[in-house]
C-alpha cells in the first residue's frame, strides 16, 4: 500500500512538471523593418491571433535598417545569432536560401493553398523545387504624375519612354523667374538597396541581368537602350539626386517640387500622412515602355518576405505562425490597416471588395487598381526568369547602384558601363 502510495505521489509530480513545461513562455526571434505607420499594428494582428493557440509563445521584434539586413544575416550566419523569423526584401530571400541560411517551406505554402498565389508570384517563390520563403506584400512601381500640371501644359499621360522624356522636360518648370527651375520633370533617387532608377527602365524595356537559362545576360542592347535613356532623363531631376533615398524624393514630390516619379505605390502613405488635399491632383499610372519592347514587364516588384532560419528550434511553431498570418480573415485585416500601400499578395484579398472598401484603402482605391494590374508585370530585382540566388547578391554588391553611379554621375559612356556592369555580375557569379 505505502509503495502504490509512493507511485500515486511520483505520477503526480511527474504530471506536474509536464505542465510546468508546457506552460513554459518560448521566446520566438523576429526581425523586421523600421516602423512605417499601420505596419506594427496589422503585424500584432497576426501575432493576436497565433497566441490564441499558443499563450506561452512570445516575439522579441528587433528592428533592423533595411540597408543592413543583408549584412546582418551574414554576420549571424557566422555568430549563429540569427532569428527564427524574418522580414526579406526584394531579392533577399533568394541570396539567402541559396546560401543555406534559411529553410524550405513547401509544407506551409501546400496548407495556404498555391492557387491563392500567382502564377508568377509562384514561379518567384521557387528555387530548386523549394519554396524559399513566402511573399506578403507587393506594392509595385508605378509612374506618380500631377494631374494639374499636365492638364496647364495640353500633356497626356505619357506611355513610351520618348513621351516620357518630352513631358520630363516639358514640366521643369521655373515658377518664379530666378533662372532655376522650382518643379522638376522627373524625381530621382539612388541608395543602397534603392536602385530602382536603372532597374524601372530594365524591366520595361526587356533587360535582364540573367536569362531564362541563368546566364549572365546584362550586356544587351535593350540594357544599353536603359543606360542611354537613364542619362537623358536624369537631365530633368532634382539637384543631389543621386544622395536622395526614396523617401527624400517622395516627400519632395509632395512638397510640390516635382511632376513625375517612379516609385512603388506605398507613396499613398505619404500622401495620407503629409499631403491628403493633393489626392485629387495626382495621379498613377503604369512606367512608360521603352517602343521596341512589347513584353510583359512592367517595372520593379517590391515583394516583402517572410523567411525562416535553418538554425530555428521552432520550426513547426514558426509554420503554425505563417499558417495563421495567412488565414483569410486574419490576412484581410492585415492587409486593411498596414501601410496604405503594401497590397495583398494572397488573389483572393486582392479581389475582396472588403478590401478596398475600408476606410483607410477606399479614398486611394484607383490607385491601387492600377498597382494590382501591373503587379503581376512588376520583376524582382535580378530575378527576371524566377528565383536566382546569385539576383540578390548582385542587388546587395550593389551593381545597379553602380551603373547609375558610372551613368550620370561619372558620365561614363553606355558601352563601358554595360561592359562594367557585365564583369562585376561573372566576378559574382563565380565567387560563389
């Protein structure tokens, strides 16, 4: 009796430490961004949701510079200070599955359903029969003109490059008679992973820096016809604009200084924030084609990423996560209160009328209709055919970057910058 007594007592505990450890918080590593209006609270959205499946799971979210993610994942590559879950830029996912630094997620894409996704957004999250990582958002380039200046000078929303080029120069305009014009044709920008100035003019005019076999392919004639243009129409930006970030040149656009720019249609954001009596004098619509290309690009792809680290304990937690953060319901809020602008990727949402009904999508809806109707056109940079790991690490040696750089600020000529550009590309390559 006394040794069941003992059993009854051991069994007891035992089930008590089981419990204990059950209900033991896990702490999941989360990287994202810098904080944009809306994006932290559609994020906590998602994370509401996943605790209430699992109440002891708790994200420490370290807030990382888009500009050093690429080199944090490599230092923790190296340290093993890497997160369980990450935000992923552009091209990152790719150079960073292709360097083993993240994990498969066939499983989670098979349980979401891959026909809520593109065929093209598919073909994007493919690399060697794997998914590297999940898209979220896609807010694509776009062409941000103002409607009233166009309207004073008899212009139409230009559709060719060489349209483009004449209401570029048709709008720098001096406004006060000083000699030095006050509204520029066309803002532009270069920072480190924003070299979208030379990859815009790529992806409507058929350039690629691989082929559909994977070849470097950059030195081509319609890479040449890029440079050329992009040197003619940076004749018609802002002073300094080769040190101006995105953000600098969009928050000049709204201050009045500029009649076009090329950028992705978040700018809905900034106009929500700093300048909502502008909505009814701009306008959006697709990147001007260059005349001999008649593909289906459309310009750049802004795709945002979850990513998932090899080196995670978590995995099937990390899984369940993705799972919820893409349930219909729970994606559909995300996609309302984010930043205005980080459109849906999921077809469905991108289709709900919920969506575009709500009260902080609906005054900026035609916008985004446009945006959704080139997304599927919009190329991720250096992953022209699909996901190239060598895409990403092209971006982050910052080759495009570099062509801008030798374009219109050392005046290179065209024939020596696309043969620069076309070395350091097998320099790459080969490297890895």
């Amino acid at each position: 009796m006394k040794r069941l007594r003992q059993t009854l007592i051991l069994g007891i505990i035992m089930l008590l430490l089981a419990g204990l450890a059950s209900a033991q918080t896990i702490t999941l590593e989360f990287w994202e961004g810098p904080p944009r209006e809306g994006m932290y609270e559609a994020l906590e959205i998602a994370i509401q949701a996943f605790k209430e499946k699992h109440p002891n799971v708790q994200f420490n979210i370290t807030q990382v510079p888009w500009a050093q993610f690429a080199e944090k994942f490599q230092m923790g590559s190296i340290t093993g200070n890497l997160p369980d879950i990450s935000d992923a830029y552009a091209s990152l996912a790719q150079s960073l599955y292709g360097q083993g630094i993240t994990m498969p997620l066939n499983d989670v894409v098979e349980d979401i359903g891959w026909d809520k996704f593109s065929e093209w957004t598919q073909k994007l999250m493919m690399m060697d029969g794997d998914v590297i990582g999940i898209p979220y958002i896609n807010p694509p380039h776009v062409l941000w003109y103002r409607k009233d200046l166009f309207e004073e000078k008899g212009l139409d929303v230009p559709k060719t490059w060489s349209e483009w080029l004449h209401a570029a120069k048709e709008l720098t305009i001096d406004t006060d008679g000083d000699g030095k014009p006050d509204i520029y044709g066309m803002l532009q920008y270069l920072y480190d992973t924003e070299p979208q100035a030379i990859t815009n003019l790529m992806y409507t005019s058929g350039a690629s820096t691989f082929d559909e076999n994977g070849n470097v392919a950059i030195n081509s004639p319609a890479m040449k016809a890029s440079v050329d243009f992009l040197k003619e129409i940076w004749k018609y930006s802002q002073p300094g604009a080769a040190s101006a970030t995105q953000n600098d040149a969009r928050i000049l656009f709204m201050a009045g200084h500029g009649a076009m720019i090329a950028t992705s249609v978040s700018l809905a954001a900034v106009m929500a924030e700093q300048a909502p009596e502008l909505r009814d004098k701009i306008g959006v619509a697709p990147i001007p084609k260059w005349e001999e290309y008649d593909g289906p690009w459309t310009g750049t792809a802004a795709y945002n990423w979850w990513v998932v680290s090899n080196s995670t304990e978590h995995p099937e937690l990390i899984k369940d996560f993705l799972r919820t953060f893409f349930d219909p319901e729970v994606y559909l809020k995300y996609s309302q209160t984010t930043y205005r602008g980080w459109l849906p990727v999921l077809l469905p949402t991108q289709q709900d009328p919920e969506f575009f009904n709500h009260p902080r999508i609906a005054p900026y809806a035609d916008y985004f209709k446009v945006a959704l109707e080139v997304s599927p056109g919009s190329v991720s940079i250096g992953q022209e055919y699909g996901s190239n790991m060598y895409g990403g690490l092209v971006d982050a040696e910052g080759v495009y970057k570099g062509i801008v750089e030798r374009a219109v600020l050392n005046n290179w000529p065209t024939e020596r910058v696309v043969q620069w550009a076309e070395d350091r590309v097998n320099e790459i390559v080969e490297s890895y």
